[in-house]
C-alpha cells in the first residue's frame, strides 16, 4: 500500500491510485441513457474516460438530488458523484478542490454559462489544467429554425447577436466538441 502524508486531506487517499489523472466532469445529471437529449453520448463519453484510467469526479449542476443506487448501477462505483451541491454549491466545491484535477470538462451552453461565473469567483481553478467544452451542439442556429418555422422569424441582427454569444462561452478552452 502506498502511504499518504499525514497533512493529506482525505479526498487525497480517494483519489490515489492507478489513475492517470483526475478529470472533474459537469453536466446536467447523472447521464442515464434513457433521458435522451445527449444523455446516451454523455454515458458514452465517461465510460470511455474511465476505461482509459481516469478518476471522475462527476457533478450533476442542475439535477444533484441522483439517486445513488440508480446512479452505481450506471455508472463505474469509483466514479466519485457530487450529490446535492448543484449551482449554489458550486463555488465553494471548487474552492475546496483547487489543485486536484488535471482536466475539467463541462457538457451543455447553460452549464458552461454558470461554470464561467463560477470561475471568476475562483480564478486559479482553471490554471494550466485542459478545460474542454462539449458544447454538444450550436443551439442558436437551431433555435432561429424553429421560430421561422413557427412564423416567428428572427431579425439577422439578434440571429448573430445569439451566435456570438454561444460561441463566445467557447473562450478560453483549451479543446471545444460540438456536434451538429
């Protein structure tokens, strides 16, 4: 066994062992593939990080109350889930964990709007670590579709302004995943 030392904190012997890292994942919910909407894609995703040896940390943003059963029985058991902390608790998670993680990806325009409010409160977060941002795809041009097909067209000038502004969330990512 591999000792720690005794002024570790203990998370730190949670996340030891044969990992090649630690990855903080932030999306909606706990991704069961029945709930559609991405969700599948998003299972597919952790299961593939966990394969290739990381930790996960995965924190459910905007549905925290998961059940832990249903969750374990979807997800690896050492996948580490941060229940009941959802936006308002957000902060101060990652107060709490600055220097842990070697990678952080946030899944979803909505989420990444509230991480980026998040990290201004705790800019040394997000240091040298990659931040990757699964847009998961451009909702904007989509959005437009609909209400033209709905009669409710709109102007060129807000059809833009509401591009810009989803892909400006973009800003300062070290790697960006759409698809469309």
């Amino acid at each position: 066994h591999r000792h720690l030392p005794p002024n570790s904190r203990p998370l730190d012997a949670r996340m030891s062992g044969h990992y090649k890292g630690h990855v903080l994942v932030i999306d909606d919910r706990v991704p069961y593939p029945s709930h559609g909407a991405g969700f599948p894609r998003a299972n597919d995703m952790l299961h593939a990080i966990h394969s290739d040896g990381w930790f996960i940390t995965l924190y459910p943003l905007m549905f925290p109350g998961e059940l832990w059963d249903e969750a374990y029985g979807l997800l690896p058991s050492d996948v580490e889930i941060v229940a009941d902390h959802g936006r308002y608790g957000l902060g101060r998670f990652l107060l709490e964990r600055i220097g842990y993680y070697d990678a952080v990806l946030v899944s979803r325009p909505h989420n990444m709007e509230i991480v980026r409010m998040a990290f201004q409160a705790v800019p040394h977060f997000v240091n040298e670590s990659p931040f990757v941002y699964d847009a998961e795809a451009l909702i904007a041009p989509r959005e437009a579709l609909r209400l033209a097909l709905e009669g409710m067209p709109l102007d060129e000038v807000r059809a833009k302004k509401n591009l810009d502004s989803e892909i400006a969330l973009a800003a300062g990512a070290s790697s960006l995943i759409a698809i469309n």
